[in-house]
C-alpha cells in the first residue's frame, strides 16, 4: 500500500469536526538520519556533561555551572536550532526543534535554563523584531555569548498576565523609557544578559514588551528563590528602577506585549510538551532498570504483575503524547509553508502558523506535564523505600516534574484555553461546530446501530470509537453551550471536563494513527508493540471520557435530557473489550528485556 | 598532515546478541550501531591534530551500505571525507588487506585506527597494515603529539606505561584517554552531508568463514560460604569449579 502525500489544509481544532487519514500524520519514526543524528548529539550532552553533574548543578552556590554548561550547549549549537542562518543559528523547522527539545528534555533544572534562554528569551525578538533588533541581539543569543530571561509574571498578576503594574515612561529628552516595577519567578534571571520585560507605557490598558539589557543599570535582584524542584535552575524577583531604555528597544508595537506573551506561550507550550516526552522516556528507563535490578522474595520485582502493569501504562501514555507532539508539530510546519508560499514575511508566518494550532498547543501541554507527574509517581513507586531516598534518582524526578503542570500557563488556564478557543472559532464561523453538534443531537435521538461493522481495512472498530468519541464532546458541548449561551465560561468545571475529552481523544487518535501508518510503513508484524500502546491508551482515554462526560452531563442536564444524553454517552463510549492486560504485560517485558524505554 | 581514520561498525555495546541461519550469522534485527569507541577516540585525536597542524582527515570503513550512517556521523565530527569498501568485513587480514590498498595509493603521515574492535576483538589490524605497508605499528598508544616529522606517544604495556618516540608515517592503533571524546555539533552535522563519501570496491577476498557462533554459557548464582565453612568452600573449588 502507498501512503499519499496528502498535505491538506488541517486546520487547528478540526481534528474534532475530520476523520483524519493517517497519511496526513506525521510520525516520529520519520525523522531522517540528520535530525536523528542532531538528537543524538542532544542525548550525548545530556549524558556527558549534564547528568553526571546533576547534584552540583541542584546545590550550587552560584550560577557558574549553569552558564558553563549553557555555554557549552551553545558551542555545540543547541541554542540556535530556531534561529535563521543568516542570524549565526540553523534555521531548522518546527517539528526539528520539537525533537531537539525532547532530545534536551531530561536535563531537569538545565533543560529549564535551556528552554526559558532558546523559547520565551530569544523568540519574541526572533519573531517580533525589527530587523536592527533581530540582527544585534540574535548572533549573540544563537550562540549563547548573551543568556536570555523574560520577565511577564509579577506578584499580583500571574495567570492574569495583563494586569501587570510595571510601568514604562517616557523620559523628557523622548530617547528612553524609564522603567519601574517588579517581576517574579524570573527563569535564569540570575545570569541573565537580556531580558524580555513587559511594562505599560503610561495609563495604556494593555502590555508593551522591551529588550532590556543588563548593563542599562537600575536592575537589581533579590535572592535565588527556595523552590520545590528545578533547584539548580536560577529564579529570582528582578526589580527595574529607573532601568532607562532606549526607545529603539521597544519590542513590536505600544500595547503589543500581550499578543506577544500570548503567541510566544504557544510555542512553549507545545515545546513543553515535547520536553516532558523525553523527560519521561529517562524516568521509564531508570524505574525499568531499578525494576530489574531490585530482588524481592527471590526474584526481580519487575517480574511482577503489579510492576508490569505500571511499566506498560507508562509506555502506551508516553508513546501516545509523542504521537500528538509530532503530529501537530508537522501541521505547524505544513501551516508555516502555506503562509511562507502566500508571501508572509518568515517571522509572522511562523507565529500565524502556530496560532492557528493553538487549541492543539494548550491540550499538548496539559497531556505531557500529567503523564511526565504519573510516570514519576509510578517511577517513585517502583523504587519503593528508595523512592523516597534523596539519594535515589527519583527524588529529583518527581520535585522536578511537578512545575511543568504550572508553568506556561497553568493545566486549569490550558483546559479553559483548549475549549474556550474552540468555541471562540465556531462562533466565528472559523470551525464549523453547530452542524456536527446538531447531527449528533439527531443521532442520539434515533435507533442506534448495533456496532456492526462492514468496512475492510486497519483499526476499523477503533476508527469508529475514536469518531464517537468526537460525538460525545460535540454532544456535551452543543447541549451546554444551548444551555447557558453566554455564560458558558463561567461553567469552570465543564470546561474542565470538555477540555479532558478533547485531550484524551486527540490524543488516543494521533496514537492510533501513528501505528496505521507505521504498519503500512513496515507491515503490521513489525509493528505489535506500538499496536498494544495504542490500543492500551485508547481504551483508558475512552474510559476517562466516560467519565468526564456523565460528570459534566449530571452538571447541567436533568430529566428527559439527562437520560437520552447518558444514553447517548453510553453509546459513544461503547468498545469491544481486549485483554489489556496482556497488552501491557506485552509493553512491560520487552520494556524489560530492553531494560529501558522500548521505542523511539 | 594526511591523516587516514579506519573505523568499525560495531553493535552498541547494550545491542542483544543473538545468531540466525544456524548460528553462523550475527542477527542485525533491532541492533543499534555505533562507531567502535576505540575507533573515536582515534578520529577524535586526529581532529584535534588537524586542527593544531593543518591537513585533512579521510575515514576509512571496510563494510556494507548500512555502515554510511556511522561514517556521515565521522564527517560530521570533523573528518573531511570519507571512503567505504563496499564489502563485508569477514577477517582481519582481509580487512587489514583493504586498508593498505587505499593507504598505498596516497602518503599518508599517519593511519590511525582502535586498538581493537569491539565486536571481534581481534586488536591485530594495525599490526598487519603496518607490516603490509612496510612502516611500523605501535599499539595501544594513549597520547600522541606530533612535533616536526616524528610521533612522540606514550604506550600501555603489562603493568605501566612507555614513552616512544618514531618518524612519520606511522600505524598506531588508539585507546583513551589520547583524546577528549567529541559530539557532533550542528554546523558539523549539517556540513556532513556536503562532504564526499567515495565507495570503491574490494581486492582479494576473506580467508576465513564462520562455522558456528556461539554465547558464552550464563554465569550460575553466586553460592556464599560462611567464613566458618572454608573447606566446603575448597571442597566446590575443587570439585565443581574445578579450579584447585
């Protein structure tokens, strides 16, 4: 079978309207040599320079360390993958700085330095710079002779990021502002060179971004903050006094600073996403090993089933997010050729094309961060008594583990974002959502089938669960949307549950897709573990879309509609069941033979 | 300085082994390769030495098309370009008889190459290329300055160390720590591609075939023997180890 070179125009959110053809995925056993290669050396960083340092890294009593290993990173060239050759960095696509940031995603508290200095520190001027900026500040940014941090978060203005009360006046001569304020949770503010710093210029409503230099003067800091994990990265409070700006500095337009927090968020959303996959893979491949290692009752505990079963649900959940990961990472770099070919200018298109996925960005985010916090739970479990041994590795694993679920906008704020977005887009008439919602509401009211499927073909049933599951999101939302109009986003906790379905389903379906395409790739005998994590994930996802969706039901609905929407629910969430524990012991011994993570 | 790098495509060292067609070949399903470890520490140092002197450095690899991703990562790490015989490496005087062939047809200063292979581990390569060639072969060399025309190097020998000094060219095969072990950077990966790779055919043919491989047999439980009980312990030396 050949697989058709089907670029089509996805558009961000549509996965939940389209039956998506797994020709139109990309998966990540495609990367080529070069790119393999260029994680490869990510890896060999991470184990020769970073890992062996971690504790001094952690416990440092300054930040040398750090920025010797940053600058190292920076001789090798990791710092500039997105950066355009013409500005001393590699100019590689979306989905090839997606692979070097999961590459780079087990370096706990250097994998944070890492990304705040490549993503939210260089991009908005890569993206939003005028071309004086992007050619003085790049160069040195791509190589990492200057560190980057970004100041948007202050005391009281955290998820609410435009209420921020830094101030920016222009000074009387017109050639400065004069910035004042506060800033909090400043990654590698500690060593910074630059700073991104967000400030309102006299009473505007809305944001302006600034490049500051450290030597500006009227910088000054408060001590490394005392965190739960990622110790060895650098956070301090940043205070700007009288910090004068040139004015040439502004970043982008007056009161264009939010669009930039926003739009750069989306990148380090997805970008997290990816991080926390490689993350994860290091932490089953450590948990595997101890498994192995350790003997109980005169045999390894991995030879359990208990264990077994932990190792194989890690697998198919990690396996899964990656599926997604590169997936809207592909869609990204298609959206940014479309822009690229109607003449929009590299930086925008780059922005427009990650806006447009957006919906997708928020979900990656909210998935990797939740299973990077279970498999380090289950990782802690394995190891047992030296699970909770500081001197074990999954102490740090699970401290550090725990920041991704709030940094880059909350879990809670992505969730409202996943569906608020969606929603905003079919009000525009940008998704078409009310006549999907309109002919589920139909079919929930007629005969149901009774599952019998005709069709020939690869996943067919599992195509058919995946599709229900879309009817039931579009049931749950059309019927809530119906009930409170206006007032919709108020209702915190259906968004919640909404958002949870949507995730689950995207997902679930981005793994399914993954092995459809991968079996027509190498044949279905080749491919039976990357089978049994698909089908292992599917049948958990739809298992917690049940369970959101009759939550989210009994929110709002009551008498006949309660009953015919659980019925509905019912149906939509109807699977013939398999052994999946055998599925996962399948994942769990060869996880075990490997003695590591079994795929890519 | 011409410096020739020979490098193996060996299994990584976590690879499971395993044998088909009636064990007389190795299964390559699902094995990872990498370049021999001793082989890098040898194109590491002849990188650093092109750096501090000039010149160019070409790999050399005896194998099949599968070892070209090896050989692009050699290019990316500094090598300039690359040359692969276009045959299976059955024994080492038939690959020995590869490399000096090649190396006859240019003057290079020096031939380095790993003390040994980490999948055969014959560690006799070096020998035979120098005696092929007609030049001297010293290994395992763990430091190698160059300095006018002549090599100084220090030596690992049974129990200690020995420095030597001999007149280029040379054949040395290399062990750590005679250089620091490099990771391709992106400039270097992204030029690797650009960089020739030639691939000529073999002279002569294999000496040997494999009969059957087989593993080492699984190593038996540790049995402990409470202090007290010293002779039980001679005891199964002497009658199941069969040691005394």
């Amino acid at each position: 079978m050949v697989l058709t070179d089907s670029k089509s125009s996805i558009k961000g959110g549509e996965f939940l309207i389209k039956d998506i053809d797994a020709s139109q995925i990309f998966i990540p056993e495609e990367f080529n040599e070069e790119q393999q290669m260029i994680a490869q050396t990510c890896v060999d960083f991470l184990r020769t320079e970073v890992h062996p340092k971690l504790d001094a890294i952690d416990y440092a009593k300054d930040t040398s360390l750090m920025v010797e290993l940053l600058d190292k990173a920076g001789e090798l060239g990791l710092l500039g993958t997105a950066i355009p050759e013409e500005y001393g960095g590699f100019g590689m696509n979306f989905n090839t700085s997606m692979l070097v940031t999961e590459a780079c995603g087990g370096g706990h508290s250097f994998s944070v330095a890492l990304s705040a200095h490549t993503g939210i520190g260089t991009l908005p001027i890569l993206y939003y710079g005028t071309e004086e900026q992007k050619a003085k500040y790049l160069p040195k940014l791509a190589t990492g002779e200057w560190k980057a941090a970004y100041c948007l978060t202050e005391p009281d203005s955290g998820s609410d990021a435009n209420s921020g009360k830094t101030k920016a006046v222009l000074s009387e001569d017109g050639k400065h502002y004069i910035i004042n304020g506060q800033k909090m949770w400043i990654t590698n503010g500690g060593f910074a060179d630059l700073f991104i710093v967000f400030a309102k210029i006299d009473n505007d409503k809305s944001l302006t971004a600034f490049i500051v230099e450290k030597s500006f003067g009227g910088i000054t800091m408060n001590e490394e903050e005392r965190k739960m994990g990622i110790k060895g990265s650098s956070t301090r409070q940043v205070f700007f006094n009288d910090c004068k700006v040139p004015v040439e500095n502004q970043l982008y337009t007056r009161e264009g600073g939010f669009k930039i927090a926003v739009n750069i968020l989306n990148i380090g959303r997805i970008k997290l996403a990816a991080a926390v996959v490689g993350a994860s893979k290091g932490v089953i491949s450590t948990a595997v090993n101890y498994a192995n290692e350790r003997k109980q009752f005169g045999t390894s505990i991995s030879s359990f089933g208990a264990i077994k079963h932990k190792i194989g649900d890690m697998i198919a959940k990690v396996f899964a997010s990656e599926s997604a990961c590169y997936r809207a990472g592909q869609n990204i770099d298609d959206a940014i050729d479309t822009l690229l070919a109607s003449g929009m200018e590299s930086g925008q298109a780059k922005l427009k094309g990650v806006e447009q996925f957006a919906i997708e960005c928020a979900m990656l985010k909210v998935h990797g961060s939740e299973v990077l916090d279970y498999v380090v739970d289950e990782g802690v479990q394995i190891y047992g008594g030296m699970g909770f041994s500081a001197e074990a590795p999954m102490d740090r694993a699970y401290r550090d583990s725990r920041i991704n679920r709030i940094f880059e906008g909350t879990n809670e704020i992505n969730r409202l974002l996943s569906v608020g977005t969606i929603v905003k887009r079919a009000m525009k008439g940008e998704l078409n959502l009310m006549p999907a919602a309109m002919a589920v509401g139909k079919e929930i009211l007629s005969i149901p089938d009774f599952g019998v499927v005709e069709e020939d073909g690869l996943f067919i049933p599992e195509k058919k669960a995946i599709k229900n599951m879309k009817k039931a999101i579009l049931m749950i939302a059309g019927a809530s949307l119906q009930k409170f109009m206006m007032k919709f986003e108020e209702e915190q906790e259906i968004i919640m549950n909404l958002a949870d379905m949507l995730i689950e389903t995207y997902v679930a379906e981005s793994a399914l897709l993954r092995v459809e395409k991968l079996i027509i790739l190498r044949g279905e005998e080749a491919c039976a573990l990357e089978k049994d994590a698909a089908l292992v994930y599917l049948h958990s996802a739809i298992d917690k879309l049940n369970s959101a969706g009759k939550v989210a039901i009994t929110s709002f609905a009551e008498g006949d509609e309660l009953r015919v929407m659980l019925m509905g629910l019912k149906r939509f969430t109807k699977i013939e069941p398999i052994n999946l524990k055998d599925a996962r012991r399948r994942l769990a011994d060869a996880a075990i033979q490997k003695n590591g993570y079994i795929f890519i | 300085m011409k410096i020739l790098v020979c490098i193996t495509n060996v299994p990584d060292t976590t690879a499971k082994i395993s044998f088909i067609d009636g064990d007389t070949k190795f299964n390559k399903t699902g094995v990872q390769y990498i370049c021999g470890p001793y082989d890098d520490y040898a194109l590491s140092r002849a990188v650093e030495l092109k750096e501090q002197h000039g010149g160019t450095v070409t790999v050399l690899n005896v194998g099949e098309a599968e070892s070209e991703q090896v050989i692009r990562k050699c290019l990316a790490i500094g090598a300039d370009d690359a040359i692969r015989v276009n045959t299976e490496p059955t024994d080492s005087y038939f690959v020995a008889e590869q490399i000096a062939h090649i190396a006859s047809q240019e003057n290079y200063d020096l031939i380095l190459m790993g003390r040994e292979s980490i999948d055969f581990n014959s560690g006799v390569v070096h020998g035979l290329v120098g005696e092929m060639l007609g030049i001297p072969s010293l290994s395992p060399v763990m430091k190698l300055e160059i300095d006018g025309g002549v090599a100084k190097m220090t030596r690992e020998i049974e129990g200690g160390k020995e420095d030597v000094e001999a007149s280029l060219p040379l054949v040395l095969g290399c062990q750590e720590p005679i250089a620091e072990w490099k990771i391709p950077n992106m400039r270097g990966i992204m030029s690797a591609r650009t960089k020739p790779l030639k691939v000529v055919e073999p002279v002569g043919s294999g000496l040997t075939i494999t009969e059957k491989y087989a593993l080492p047999a699984p190593k038996g439980a540790v049995k402990m023997i409470p202090a007290e009980e010293a002779e039980k312990l001679i005891d199964l030396l002497k009658n199941e180890a069969k040691v005394l």
